[in-house]
C-alpha cells in the first residue's frame, strides 16, 4: 500500500457493467426522428394552421418545425395554432399520445444519464483502488473460514487497507464493508474480478470459498494472472488437496479435517486441545512464529542467536527437510534457514490488542 494518504472510506466496489452510451444513442435518435416525422406530417397540413405572430407571411416549414418542437415539448405558446378541424383532430389525436412517449422517453433518459454518472464513479473508484493496492492481501470468500482468515490477519498486524475481500453474496460483501474492508462482489474465479483487486501486485491469495471446485477454479485463475503471488487455499474434502495444489496452491488447508482431529484428541486429553486451538489463535497466550536466518547468521546454533533467548524452538526448516526440535541443538545453520519457535503471545505478556 503507498503510505501517503489514507484511502477513502469505500463501499461495496462493482464491476463497471456495459456501457449506457449506446442507449442514450438510441433514445437521443428516437427522439429526434418522431419530431421529424411529426414535422413533417403538419408541413402538409400547414393550411389547417395559422401564425398569429405574422398572420401576413406564408407558413415556412421552420414555423411547422418550431410548432411541432413546443407542441411536443411543451403545451405550445400560442403564436402558431391550428384552426381548421383536420389539423386541431391531428393534434389531439396524433400528437397527444407522441408527447406522452416523448416524455416518457426523457425520463428513462434522465435515469441512463444518472446510471452512466454512477458508471464513471465506478470506474474512478476502481482507478484510484488499484493505484493505491500493491503487496496486499486477497481473501476469496467471506464465510466462516474468511471472517477467520480476516481476524488473524488483523491480529498479525495488517491494516485494512491492505485486505481486498472478494465475494459473490450481498450480504457478506456488506458486512466486509461494515468492517472497514475493501470488498468487490463477485465470482473470484473471474479474471475481471482478480484484475480489479490489483493481482498482479498483490503478495498473497487466500481462497476459503464454500465449494472445493470453485477453490480450483479460482487458484487455475491467479496462477495464470500472478504465477508468482503466495496461493494458500482451504479445502473441504481431503481427497481434493492433491488437485488443489496441481492447481497452483503453495499451501493448502483442510480447516475440516483439522477441526476433526482437535475434536478426537480431546476424547482422551483434556488439556492438550485448548493448548492446540490456543496456538491456532494468535496473540492469546501461545504463539508459534518463525525468522530466516541471515547470512552473517550463518554458522552459528540456534541457542546463539539473541533474539530466540527464552523461546522454545520447535524445529528448523532447511528447504524441504524439516530439523525437530532434538536435534537443533547443536546444528550449524545455513543461510535461508528457517527457524521456528514457541514465545508468550501479547496476552500471555500483560499486553493488550485492539479487537477486531
């Protein structure tokens, strides 16, 4: 995110539809050609009318198209009227139910013009949303397992101008907005939609959609608009993990099949499930983190570096190899290694976070 000026407070973002020029165009032509036509039906009945305004000069077929103007418009001013029973006839008859339309047919043009204004605060809200958005956060879906992903993310630290939500229902979108989020309603598989939360510069994508075949879908799109941005995804069906990541995904949670095991470890434990869901919650009282290891680090044990004083390390991740806990003791580290270790969370400490 640029760190110049607050972003505006936005509401719910929509996609510009199709363009109202078109049928402004239509109805501006419609117009314009009835008046014509009118004008010229009454320029051959010019007879049956008369110009009190110059009663002397012979009926020009700009009077007739002047007459037909205001008597279309307006209820006429009175300087040219028809006088004869064949053109009073027309005039009740043919141009009543043509001003009617005419009428008609400016307020449904009125309603085009405020649609195509609020078509271009649209478009101006989107500019300015993907100027402003750059390593950001994209959650795809706003359920349960979104309100989640939100919720931590705010306890890690982010703003919330840095979380797009995308979502195609109303109401979840309403309530991201209620919560000071940037939200779109939409399809997250769509590319539109990616394109206009900014994928191309955003830092990850967290997919928790309600179906796994539109969790698919979705990573399928952002590896093909983003093959470099971070893809973690949740699934519902423990089969379709492998699917998921062929998809793209570089992390892949089944929020379910982990919900299931924390429920049959508290069968026999007690304790040990509170102290799992305590780690999943950040900032309560346990918290699991983790810190690469830097190249003037490299070479030195775990118990050597100032920082992890008084933290418990789990265990050290050197590319795909994962290094328990026993035997990280006495190992050398290596650039790029990460460590990870158990520390106090905030609450645990004494201190306080603002809830989200």
């Amino acid at each position: 995110m640029t760190d110049q000026d607050s972003p505006p407070r936005l509401n719910v973002v929509r996609l510009p539809g199709e363009s109202s020029w078109p049928a402004l165009a239509r109805r501006m032509a419609l117009a314009v050609g009835l008046i014509c036509a009118v004008a010229v039906l009454l320029w051959f009945d010019r007879d049956g009318l008369r110009d009190n305004a110059h009663p002397d000069r012979a009926m020009r077929f700009s009077d007739v198209f002047y007459f037909t103007v205001v008597s279309l418009t307006t209820v006429g001013y009175g300087d040219i009227a028809p006088v004869t029973e064949g053109a009073r006839l027309v005039n009740a008859i043919l141009l009543t139910p043509i001003r009617i339309f005419l009428w008609a047919l400016f307020l449904g043009t009125a309603y085009e013009v405020s649609v195509l204004r609020a078509r271009f605060q649209e478009e101006r809200q989107m500019r300015q949303l993907r100027e402003r958005l750059h390593d950001h956060v994209i959650v795809c879906g706003f359920g349960v397992v979104g309100r989640s992903v939100v919720q931590e993310l705010l306890a890690h630290g982010h703003s919330r101008e840095e979380i797009v939500v995308i979502d195609p229902d109303e109401e979840a979108v309403a309530e991201a907005v209620a919560r000071e989020l940037i939200a779109i309603r939409g399809d997250a598989s769509a590319e539109a939609m990616l394109l206009a939360a900014a994928i191309e510069t955003a830092s990850y994508v967290l997919a928790a959609p309600n179906r796994d075949d539109a969790c698919v879908l979705i990573s399928l799109t952002v590896r093909s608009l983003n093959p470099n941005v971070q893809l973690v995804t949740a699934v519902r069906e423990e089969e379709n993990v492998k699917l998921l990541y062929r998809a793209g995904a570089n992390l892949v949670v089944a929020p379910s099949v982990s919900g299931g095991r924390l429920m049959a470890s508290a069968v026999r434990q007690q304790a040990v499930p509170r102290v799992l869901e305590d780690l999943l919650a950040f900032g309560r009282g346990l918290d699991v983190g983790e810190r690469a290891v830097r190249a003037e680090e490299a070479g030195r044990r775990v118990t050597e570096l100032p920082d992890l004083n008084g933290k418990l390390v789990l265990e050290v991740v050197r590319g795909e190899r994962r290094i328990p806990f026993s035997a990280c003791g006495d190992l050398p580290l290596a650039v790029a290694d990460v460590v990870v270790y158990l520390e106090a969370g905030r609450a645990a400490t004494g201190s306080t976070r603002t809830p989200s």
